[in-house]
C-alpha cells in the first residue's frame, strides 16, 4: 500500500497535483492583527513609560494572534487536490465549518481561468472555473491561475480526458477555423 497523503485517498489512488487560495485571502485578518499592535501602544501614549509599551505591545500582539487566527485556519485548512481519479476541494470556513466536493476526473469538460483587475495581475492570483457535466465549480483567489490551470489540462490529457473544444456559430470548432 503506498503513502495516503489525505484521510479519503483510495488504496490505488496517486495524487497528482495539491494546490490552494493565494495567500491574499487573509489580507483582513492581517490589517485586523495590525490594528490590535497598535491598540496596544496607545497605553504608553497616556503615560510613556517603557513598561506600558512593553505590556500594551505583547497584550497587542496576543489579541491579533487570535483575531488573526481563523483567516490562516480557513486559508491553510483549505486545499484543491487532483488525483488520478478525482478532483477533491476542501473548503474550511471559520474553526467548526469544512466542505467537501469530489469530482470524478472523467466528469470535468474544461478548465478556464480568469485574472479580472489590477490587483489580481499585480498579485498574481484569479478564478479558475472547471466545467462539468452537472455545472461550473468556480473557484476564486488561486494563485498562479494559469500554471495551475495548465497542470490541471495536463492531467487531463494523460488521463485520457480530452476537453471539450468550444464551437463558434457555425457549429465547427473555433481552432479549426483560425487555422482556416
């Protein structure tokens, strides 16, 4: 039996690729921890003595550390595994909230992404969006959208997945008629 890499990998499952949200998911609880470091500083503000700005700073980082900790909960807890057999999302949501969706890897049509916006170019992260026989499973805030995406539709087609190649309106397909 080889190595499981996650509690509901089968016996002859191999794992191909594990990819997650661009860190950018946490930015609000990081402003909400450095919002708690300075909280902490406004005691030495009323009375400057350095034991208030010693105190204040380690009660500041204290209080961030756990308003801070269930944005990295849900962005490390929450991760997109592909075998060769599935395509698995786990999604965290706060400490006491996981979902679930396992995709069977003959079901997925195509995989598209998207990068919308000066942020998501700057920061290099966007939306992918597998296609399936029972709909879109969009996923926001990946990050490197298009290496994934590619690994994705590799996988694919060593599986023997071919995707499907969209139509125009005359009913052929788009990449024969650009090369027409």
């Amino acid at each position: 039996m080889s190595q499981k890499h996650f509690s509901d990998q089968l016996d002859n499952e191999e794992v191909l690729l594990v990819f997650r949200k661009h860190p950018v998911v946490m930015r609000k609880g990081l402003i909400l921890a450095m919002l708690c470091l300075l909280i902490g500083t406004i005691p030495s503000l009323i009375k400057p003595q350095y034991s208030y700005f010693v105190e204040g700073l380690l009660a500041g980082c204290v209080l961030g550390a756990i308003l801070y900790s269930p944005w990295w909960i849900s962005w490390f807890y929450t991760v997109f595994i592909v075998t060769d057999h599935r395509f698995i999302q786990i999604t965290q949501k706060g400490l006491f909230h996981r979902s679930v969706v396992d995709i069977g890897i003959n079901q997925i049509q195509m995989v598209n992404y998207e990068i919308n916006g000066i942020q998501e170019t700057l920061l290099g992260f966007g939306t992918i969006i597998i296609q399936t026989y029972m709909g879109d499973l969009i996923i926001h805030e990946i990050h490197h959208p298009a290496r994934t995406q590619q690994a994705i539709l590799g996988i694919l087609r060593d599986s023997g997945i071919v995707p499907v190649v969209p139509l125009n309106e005359e009913g052929s397909n788009i990449d024969e008629a650009a090369t027409e």
